[in-house]
C-alpha cells in the first residue's frame, strides 16, 4: 500500500479527497464531507461535481456527515447532532497559571463532568461490554473504571479466560484510540482458600499482571477473602473523628461521666457494691460486659452480696447458721466482706489474686479486674450451690 496522497483540486472548505493506491494497482479515493442539511437538495452540488471528476478515477469511498449543523459552521441553525459534534470536536480549553496563558483546541474525549459525558461514554464502550459479556466474562463499569469478572474452579483455566477477554480488550481499545495500562491494572484472585493456589497470572498488552491481595474499586477495597476487613479498617480510620469535633465530644464525656458518678453515689441501697467500686469505670465495664452470662452473674453476684452466703441464706433457713464456713470462725459472719478481705482460710487465694493478706476495706478491690474477682467466686464456688461442704 502506497502512501495516500490529498487531491488538492477537489479538496478544500468542507470537503476533503485522498488517493489511495494499493501494491497491486488498485486505486481508492476516500472523500470526507460536511453537507449542511439545511440545502433544498441533499446531497448537493458538491457530491455531484465529485462523482463526475472522481467516478473513473478509482473506487469512491464517500464518508459524509449530513445531519449535524451548527452555526459555527455557517449553517442557519444548530440541532442536538451539531451540537454535540462542535462539543466533542470544537473545544477549546483555556489555562493560566499566573501570568502563563494557554489556549488549546480539545479533539479527544468529552469534558469533565459533562452531562452528556457518561452517555456518550456508554455509546462508545457498550460494544465491548456485550462482546466480552458473550465470552461469558461479567463486566461491571463505572465510566471507565471497568471490572473483568471471571468464576470457576480451576485457577489456571480462569487465569487462561481472563487471558483472552484482556486480549479481546485491549484489542477494542486500540481501534478505538483507546489505552491500556498494565500499571494500573489490578489483578486479584478471590478465593476462600486456606492455600492460595499458584497460577501463570494474564498479560495484558505483553506486560504480566502483577497478583495483589486486594484490589479498590469505587473507593470499597475488597480484599481476596471478601472478608470486607480491610475495607472497614479504611473506613473507620476516615470516620475517625478529628478536631474539633474530637474535643466537643471530650467535654459532653466528661459532662455525662460526672452526672452518672453522682447518680450512682446517690443512687439508693447497692451498698456492697458502691463501697466496692464507688468510682464507675469504662474499662471495667467493658471487662464485666466480656464475660459470659454464668461468669458475669457469678462476679454480680460476688459484688452485690447477693448470692448463698451464710449472712443471706441464714435469714431463708430456719437454721440461723451464719458463720463462715471455710475459717470456722463462730465469731465471724459469712459475708462477702468476711470473704474478700478478712477471712484467715482464704489469705493464700487473696494474695494470689490481689496482692494482699488482709484487706481492710472494699474498696482495696475498687481497682480490682472483675476477671481477677470471677477467678475469686470460681475458688469461692460453693457460694452458687451452696449447701456444699467449703474447701477452702
Ligand atoms: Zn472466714
């Protein structure tokens, strides 16, 4: 094929005639013209004048546009057709960055943010789509953030289809004055198995796609177990409150923890409890709510008071027996304040536990981990079934 050559005599305005001829002789004349198709007689004078010079020369290949006219052009009115033509191929981009001023003609893509820009868009890689569709291969595309989705059981064969659909891809791309680019293609192989499975991964236009664990689309990073672990990691870090909302929160905290340290100081009857923790805290709370229901009503019970203790189950029995049990001190009621902090049989499990022999209060255990007084009620066991012989 021979390079094409411009007819200059019949070029010109809107009209434009190339010559081209292949290895073999044969001759092609490829006309492009714009014919307003506001004329009385479509398609015009012009097309007539070219099919009488050109008609012999070769064969005629006519690429005309008919049905667009803007008054850029010199037609008498503009309709949608010229309108979008002029949008996509009359625009004009003006730039300055301090006292440098650029003007530059735009003859590719559609603008910004356009409105018309997603549908356009659409028109031009809809083909494709149902294309790689019929492969099987499901398509998700968000403009042009395009997903290639491919499932199955064997990771080579998957590795093997992805393959072609890239090719198929790239190849589309290309025809349509399109890129690819390798660098910024994600490949990931989503797979609940406990041994990621080794494969050949896919090119893509000759460069071998790089494996990666997760991959991000429209802001969701969906990680190769689709676990979404990640994705909430990213989000909660982004909703992590900043100044100054972080300090208005600060002060409503404080506010709220003082009111309800005062409502509990006030609070009527939960003696055993207020002069075990007379401060609230958060973090035994979160402890205290971690444990299981059995566990968590054995340790309420342990700080209430209320469970089988001589004091409390001696006013229920008709015995009236209330000594405690493990010392066999007659003189000593069963209580829990006994157990906790005085009872002698129990020096050896109290230091263990919280570092003293002796307590002289409740309140040495204010501080105390509510797990540390669940390992207390665990030794103390009896005082849930009570009626068992104590072993201290
Ligand atoms: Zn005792």
């Amino acid at each position: 094929m021979r390079s094409p050559m411009v007819i200059s005599n019949n070029s010109g305005g809107d009209v434009t005639v190339a010559r081209l001829e292949s290895k073999s002789g044969r001759v092609h004349i490829f006309i492009s013209l714009y014919l307003p198709y506001e004329r009385p007689d479509p398609p015009g004078h012009e097309v007539e004048e070219l099919l009488e010079d050109l008609a012999d020369k070769g064969h005629l290949i006519i690429g005309c546009d008919a049905n667009a006219h803007h008054f850029q052009w010199g037609s008498n009115d503009t309709n949608v057709r010229g309108w979008i033509d002029t949008m996509l191929s009359s625009r004009i981009i003006n730039s300055s960055i301090g006292e440098i001023y650029i003007r530059k003609s735009v003859m590719r893509g559609t603008p910004q943010g356009g409105v018309l820009s997603p549908l356009l868009w659409l028109l031009v890689i809809n083909n494709i789509i149902m294309d790689l569709e019929v492969t099987g291969t499901k398509v998700v595309a968000y403009a042009d953030d395009v997903v290639l989705l491919i499932a199955g059981k064997f990771v080579q064969t998957i590795s093997d289809l992805m393959q072609g659909a890239l090719v198929t891809l790239s190849r589309w791309a290309r025809r349509n004055g399109l890129g690819v680019n390798p660098s910024k293609t994600e490949l990931v192989l989503f797979t609940k198995r406990r041994k990621y499975p080794t494969f050949t991964p896919p090119k893509l236009d000759g460069v071998r796609l790089n494996l990666s664990l997760e991959a991000k689309y429209l802001g969701t990073i969906l990680d190769h177990r689709l676990s979404w672990k990640r994705n909430t990691e990213e989000r909660a870090k982004r909703g992590s409150v900043k100044p100054p909302l972080c300090h208005f929160l600060q002060v409503i905290h404080k506010h709220y923890s003082e009111k309800n340290q005062q409502k509990w100081l006030d609070e009527i009857g939960c003696t055993i409890p207020k002069r075990i923790w007379p401060t609230l805290s958060e973090k035994r709370t979160r402890s205290l709510m971690s444990l299981s229901k059995p566990d968590l009503k054995l340790v309420v019970g342990i700080i209430t008071g209320h469970c089988k203790v001589r004091a409390m189950t001696s006013k229920w029995d008709s015995d009236g027996i209330d000594y405690c049990r493990i010392c066999q001190d007659e003189e000593e009621i069963e209580t829990i304040e006994h157990l906790l902090c005085h009872c002698p049989a129990l020096i050896n499990v109290r230091h263990r536990l919280v570092g003293e022999l002796v307590s002289h209060d409740l309140s040495s255990f204010s501080n105390t981990d509510p797990v540390v007084i669940l390992q207390l009620a665990r030794r103390l066991k009896w005082l849930k079934t009570t009626r068992q012989t104590p072993q201290p």
